[in-house]
C-alpha cells in the first residue's frame, strides 16, 4: 500500500516525523532490523544498567532488608513486563508501534534521571516513569520486527535471534560498564549512564524509521491527531493519562502485595480475550491460542527460575563468590554479565544452526525446545550443588561456580527466548499482534512476581533467632534452595519434551 503525505508526516507542531519506507531487499535481512536491533540495544542498556545495581543500591546504600529489597524489585520487574499489554493495546488500536516506541523510550530516559534525585522517593518515582515507558517500548519493537518479516518466511527465526543479539549486546555492556561505574563511583553514576543509553536508544530509533518499510504507522491517523478534548486530540490524552498513572505505578511498588492481586486480574482479562477471539476465529486460530496459553505457563516456570540473576544470585555472588581475579575484585553486580556474554558468544551460532536444521527436516519443534530449555536451566542451578564442596575457608565458592551456571542458563534461554518471540508474531492474527506480544510478556511479569518470592526463600540475610548469617548459614541456604529449584524445573522441562508431539499439532503448520 502506497504512502500519502499524512502518512509520510503526522501533522503539525509537537507531532512525531514518520518517514517514508523503502522496499525489503530480497536477499539477506531487512535494513530495518539493524536500526531496531540498535535501538533495541541502547533501551536494554538502559534497562539491565538500572537492574544491575537496584538490589545492590537498595541494600547497601539506602539499607533496606532482604525481603523488601526483593518485594521491590519483584513488583518492578513484573510492571515492567505486565504494563506491555496496555501499551500493546494502545499501539494496535490508537497509537501504532512507532510513536508507542518513541514515547516509551522517551520516559524511560526521564526516570533514569529522576533516581538522581537520591533516596528512596527518588528511586520509586523513577522506577514508576520507567515502568510506564517501558510499557510503550518494549512489545512494540517486536512487533515492528516480526512485522518486516511475510508470513511463512524461514527468515523470521534468525531475524529474531540476531533481534536477541541486541538485547544481550546492551546487557552486556549495561552488566560491565555501567555496573562497575556504579560499583567504582557510586550507584547514582550508573543510574546516569543508564538514562544517556536511553537518549540514544528513541534516537536511534527515530532516525531508522525510513527502513521500517511503512509498518508501525497509528492505524488511523485522522482519529489519533483530531480534538477530542478542547485542543487536545488522542494523543495528547493519552500522555497525560500515562503521566496520571505514574503515582499508581509508585504505590504499588510501596506495596508488592497488590501488585500480585493486579497481575492475576490482568492475567484473567488477557486469558479470555485470547480463548474468546480463538473460539471465534475457528478451530485452528482456538488451538493455537490454547497453546500459546500452555507455553506461557512454562515461559513462567523458566523466568521465574531465571530472573534470580538480578537479585538472590547477585547477593550469593556477595555473599559466598569468590570474585578476586589477578588482584582484582569484579563487582558482584558484575557478575551478571556472563549471561549476556554467552548469548553475544552462542547466538550466532544458533541463529544459523535454526536455519540449517530447517533445511534438513531436524529442527525440533517449538514445544520440544521450551522443554530442553527448562532443562538446560534446571542444570545450571544443579551446579552449584555439584560445586559446594570446592568451598573456601571464608565460606566462598570459586567463581567459575557461576560461570557454569550462567552458561547453562544462557544456552537454555536461547532455546526459548528467541523462540518464543518469533512464535507469538506468527500464531497472532495480525490485528492483534501488540495484544497478544503484551500477553507473552505479561506471562514474563509473573514469572518476576514469583520469582522474588523465590528470592526470598534464600532467606540468607538473617540466620537463627534473626541475627545476621554468617557466610556458613548464608551458602548452606543458598545451596539447599538452588538445588531444589535445580530438581524440580529439570523434571518441568522432561514432561513438555515428553509431549511435545502432540503439543505441536495444536500449532497447525507454525514451525
């Protein structure tokens, strides 16, 4: 469909420019997936810089325990994740994917700066701008990926994993550089880096829009920019609405507790738009619909178990890690970094290996590669079982402990990752492609809520009668809790491998 000129250009002043589209070249991977890979990169700069040092900053500089350290940083990452599916909404039926992104990228730079502000009112506001921008963001450039993909091309995987690439490129940078500046200079410095990241992330952004190849546009135009409200048309609305809600945001961080009563009402909503438009939309849309809901179970099970990095891992890496290296002393925030590290190491190599297994007929299906994902995961917490007993005389195991884990982890995240992101753009019908991305991530938002309540199982800052643990009962603890995580996700993961016959066939046809 050609372009006019409102289309090229939303309007008059304080209107975001759109840029005409060129055609997909017919080898290779469309222009527009580097620009967003790019973009991409910078938010999650942003992003895992702020998730690199959260736990750290709330427990060493403003003092706050364990178990509300991790109640924070549970109904953070899970609003994150659980506001995707209000700014899909948004996106699909109003605001498009592109001034969604903009936006999004815009307050989440805002709320990097405002934690500068110092103190624990500082932190909660930022936190709850960022979780409004990341609401606009972080779906909708998927979208725009899977978009510049035509249904049935065998690209579309790889696109994703080269797509994941630049996730775990800005982790990475945001795991060593902007975790050791914080560590070095102090954690108000790392915030800062993070939100410059940010800046030119929604740069990067705007200026590669003449390669999204005319995806992402409002959906209508005419209804976004007319006045609705005196001079105020929709879209002007809709950013002070996202302004409104941002003490919602504050509160419920102040209060995890309600955070989960508002996921499980969200998860209710979400469960039965997608059962009702498959019923509607005939057999094979109810299938896929109903197996989309069944792997976004076991998408719960997997980030739940690996969402511990940013919290109870990075305090056993404090706690019970040995992380002198040459005489140097690696920050435990910085131990984070071996899992983007791997995926920067593995991803090509899986990239290509999708593409050649679908050549030769051997790719397995999408349910048997959640399953040996879970596994893989499952494993990586078995050894630090498998380690406990290489302890030294201050109670720390060496750091290669976390080294195996993070790799086995890595490994299982590429099998379900990358994966998952590519499946839910092709079992989604193509109205409600932000929808049902939200969905995908509001499955991940869970996976947080649980995660932290997982995190708090530790226990490890406290030993009998609530004094301080010493490092014997802290990695006693660690080591029994990681280990039963270790049994029960291995065993999670063999019974979706078992069925995963059966399973693909509720998928008709999407590999």
């Amino acid at each position: 469909m050609s372009q006019t000129h409102d289309e090229k250009e939303l309007g008059t002043s304080g209107d975001l420019p759109i840029q005409e589209a060129p055609i997909t070249p017919a080898k290779g991977h469309p222009k527009g997936l580097y620009w967003l890979f790019f973009a991409e990169m910078w938010e999650r700069f942003c992003y895992y810089g702020m998730r690199a040092l959260l736990v750290l900053y709330l427990t060493k500089t403003l003092m706050v325990a364990d178990e509300r350290t991790f109640a924070i940083y549970g109904a953070y990452t899970a609003l994150v994740y659980a506001v995707t599916v209000l700014g899909g909404k948004l996106a699909d039926s109003l605001l498009g994917y592109r001034i969604a992104v903009i936006l999004g990228g815009i307050l989440m730079a805002i709320g990097e700066f405002l934690i500068l502000g110092g103190g624990e009112f500082w932190l909660l506001i930022g936190m709850a701008v960022i979780i409004s921008g990341n609401g606009y963001f972080k779906a909708n450039i998927s979208s725009i990926v899977g978009r510049l993909y035509p249904d049935g091309d065998p690209r579309r995987d790889s696109g994703f994993t080269i797509f994941y690439i630049g996730i775990n490129l800005g982790a990475f940078l945001a795991t060593t550089v902007v975790a050791e500046v914080g560590n070095i200079y102090g954690y108000q410095y790392g915030f800062g880096l993070a939100g410059i990241g940010m800046v030119i992330g929604a740069i990067v952004f705007i200026f590669g829009q003449k390669h999204y190849e005319g995806h992402g546009l409002p959906p209508d135009r005419e209804k976004l920019m007319k006045p609705l409200f005196g001079p105020l048309n929709r879209l002007h609305l809709t950013i002070l609405g996202t302004l409104a809600i941002v003490p919602v945001f504050y509160l419920l961080l102040n209060n995890s507790a309600m955070v989960g009563y508002l996921l499980a009402a969200t998860a209710i909503f979400v469960l039965y738009v997608l059962i009702s438009s498959g019923i509607k939309g005939g057999k094979i849309l109810r299938d896929r619909m109903l197996i989309l809901i069944l792997l976004m179970f076991f998408n719960i099970v997997f980030w739940a178990c690996f969402e511990q990095a940013g919290s109870s891992l990075t305090l056993f890496a404090d706690r019970n890690i040995d992380r002198v290296i040459f005489g140097w002393e690696m920050g435990a925030a910085t131990t984070q970094f071996f899992n983007p590290l791997y995926i920067l190491i593995f991803g090509s190599i899986f990239s290509v290996m999708w593409v050649k297994l679908s050549k030769i007929g051997k790719n397995p299906n999408i349910p048997m590669k959640f399953g040996l994902g879970i596994v893989q995961l499952g494993l990586g917490y078995l050894v630090v079982w498998l380690f406990s007993g290489m302890v030294d005389a201050e109670y720390r195991l060496p750091l290669f402990t976390l080294v195996f884990l993070y790799m086995l982890h890595t490994t299982g995240e590429l099998f379900l990752s990358p994966i998952g992101l590519s499946m839910v753009t092709k079992l989604a019908p193509k109205q409600m492609t932000g929808m049902v991305m939200g969905a995908w991530f509001l499955s991940i938002a869970g996976a947080n809520y649980v995660a932290a309540i997982l995190a708090a199982l530790t226990g490890a800052e406290h030993g009998e009668g609530g004094a301080e643990a010493t490092a014997e009962q802290t990695l006693t603890q660690y080591v029994d809790i990681y280990t039963q995580m270790g049994l029960i996700t291995v065993g999670i993961g063999m019974i979706l491998v078992v069925f995963s016959k059966p399973l693909n066939k509720m998928m008709h046809g999407v590999k």
